[in-house]
C-alpha cells in the first residue's frame, strides 16, 4: 500500500460517503412529506417515527442507491484528478492503468463487503422494526382479510380457507390429505381460529372422512378440536415485500417451507435470495466503468463525466430491475435474472477499458 493508495480510497470513500448522506436527508424529508398525513392520522408517536421507523429505513436507503452513488463517487473525485492533469501526470512517471485501478477495486472490495452484510443481515434486523411500524401506522386496512386460500402444507396433504379475517378466524376449511395419489382422508370445518396461548388451531363444527383400502369410509364429527396444522396467522397476510425482514438464513429456510405449499410467489423469493448475492458485484463493475469514463480528461469538465455516469447508473438500475421483473414472475430463471445485469455491464465495463487504455 502506498501513499497514492490510500489518497484514491480515502477520497473515494469520503466523497460515496458524503454525496450518499445528503441524498438519503433528502429522501428523507419527502418521504416525511408523503407519510405525514398517514403519521396524523393515526397519531403515530414521534420518537417511534424517528427511532423505529426511519433510524432503521436508513439501511435500506443505503443500499437501495449505493450503487448510483458509487459511480457517482468515483466520477467526481476522478474527474477532478484528470481535470488537473494528475491522471496524465501518474501515467507519465510509469505508472500503469492497471496500477491506477488498483486503489479503486480495494475500495470497491469494502463496499461490496459492506453491501452484501447489509443486504445479507443488517437490513432484514431492522426491515422487522420497520414493517411492524409501518402495519400499524401507515398501512391501510385492505388487507383486513383474504378469500379462497389454497395451498400446500406438507407433502400430499393439501389445505383450502375460504374467508380469513386478521382477526385469526376463518371459515369454510378443508384439509386433504393423499397417499400414492390416493385420497385418504378430507377434513371439513365450519369454522377456524388461533388460540395463541396453545399456539394451535381451533376447528369448530368439524367432521372427518377417513377413506378405508375396502373402499368403504368412517365419518368422525365433532364440536371442537385443537390441531397442529403447519400454518402461521401471518403467512396469509405476508406482501412480497416483507420477505426483506428475513436474513439470507431465515429467507433459504421460508423457500424450502414455501416449495412445500406450492406458493405462486416462490419466484419471488428466491429472485430475491439470488439478488442479495449478486447485488455486490454491481460496486466492482460501476467502479471499474467509472474509472475508465472520467479518467480521460473532457471538454466538457466534470459535469459532462458526471452527466456521462448518471446516465448509465441509472440504465444499470433500469436493466436490474428489467431482469428482476422476468425472475419475479417466473419468466425467466431467477439464477439469470439476476446476473445478466452484471454479465452485460461488465462487458461494456471491457469495452470502456480497452478505449481508455489508448
């Protein structure tokens, strides 16, 4: 490490710092705007919104424009260096391109390390403050209950709701359970609640139809009964969103389950797995593209490198999200999805360096 090394990071470092800050003060005081009168509303209380709201959305904002403001970062200071020739005068004493990039990808290295911790652990901690937050004051009620739940518990055993109401009661309940693709017993239920204290289900007005290998069947009825059936009050009222309260543990764990029932938005999960792996990588190849960018020296000065990087961080972003949507959906394998991004900009990442090689 020599004294050129640690000038290039700490100058990357403090400027990806400072320009990051004063954004997310920025978003901070829109999203305060359009949240306000939701906060009023339902009179949420003030250190809650700054301690348990907003202290704990910070991580996400962090993460969430990284990116633009690594390229950022890198665009300015470089710019300025290559504005006052000492770009020009490096490479005149000797010192290689790839000498010069070396500080950069050490930089870049401590924020993909930082994002993958913070993508991996830090966010899904304070996500879970946060939506819980947001469930009760700014969230509107349209999910007061659902309709005509399916879905797959266990293997071969299969369950169907047809009202549940976040109050934890339901109706209209079928439990199906198959052996060698042959039904070997329907369970029906008028009604369905959460006992929380015994951590059970409780079916009332049951009745169950026990299939026989004869042919024939035994019907068991009953007024009340407490089961163990493998399903969480919260799971019917879960948004996609939420599974960014999960770490990278508790998230491979929740896809596993969620095979298991059949869940249509397994895509989504397991889009969102990959991406928590694959979002690091995008600080090496923005880095590496804005070293080749502004390192040559412009007509145009800074503002034109910095026009020049904004308006591809942002096409990156659109291409991400772009691939996101196909992995989401299932269009696309989520293993795909979520590194074509990263295959493609790091081929325009080669294209740049070999130009600015010349």
């Amino acid at each position: 490490m020599k004294k050129f090394d640690w000038y290039i990071i700490r100058k990357f470092l403090t400027t990806f710092v400072v320009t990051l800050s004063l954004f997310i003060l920025i978003i901070i005081v829109f999203d305060v705007s359009e949240k306000l009168d939701d906060f009023l509303k339902k009179n949420a209380p003030l250190d809650k919104i700054i301690f348990q709201y907003y202290l704990n959305y910070i991580p996400f904002f962090l993460n969430l424009f990284s990116p633009v403001f690594i390229f950022i970062a890198v665009i300015f200071f470089t710019s300025k260096l290559a504005a006052k020739s000492e770009i020009v005068a490096t490479l005149a004493a000797g010192v290689s391109y790839n000498r010069i990039m070396r500080p950069y990808m050490m930089a870049a290295l401590i924020l993909a390390i930082f994002s993958f911790f913070l993508n991996a652990y830090i966010i899904p901690k304070s996500d879970k403050k946060r939506i819980a937050f947001e469930n009760i004051y700014v969230r509107d009620g349209h999910d007061a209950y659902v309709n005509n739940t399916h879905a797959q518990i266990l293997p071969n055993t299969y369950f169907y709701m047809e009202f549940f109401g976040n109050d934890s009661t339901g109706s209209g309940v079928s439990l199906e359970v198959f052996e060698n693709k042959r039904l070997k017993s329907k369970l029906f239920a008028r009604r369905i609640g959460w006992k929380r204290n015994i951590q059970k289900w409780r079916l009332e007005d049951y009745m169950i139809r026990d299939y026989l290998a004869d042919g024939s069947h035994v019907i068991t009825t009953g007024r009340y009964m407490d089961t163990l059936i493998p399903f969480d009050p919260g799971d019917f009222f879960r948004r996609n969103d939420d599974v960014q309260a999960f770490n990278i543990n508790e998230l491979s764990a929740f896809i596993e389950e969620e095979k298991l029932k059949g869940n249509e938005s397994l895509h989504f999960y397991i889009t969102e797995k990959y991406r928590r792996y694959a979002s690091p990588f995008s600080t090496f190849i923005l880095t590496f593209i804005g070293v080749c960018v502004s390192t040559n020296k412009s007509r145009g000065g800074v503002g034109f490198n910095l026009g020049v990087g904004i308006f591809i961080s942002f096409i990156y972003l659109f291409v991400i999200q772009y691939f996101n949507t196909y992995g989401n959906t299932g269009l696309m394998n989520p293993l795909l999805a979520v590194w074509i991004p990263n295959f493609i900009f790091a081929g325009v990442g080669f294209l740049l360096y070999r130009r600015a090689q010349k």
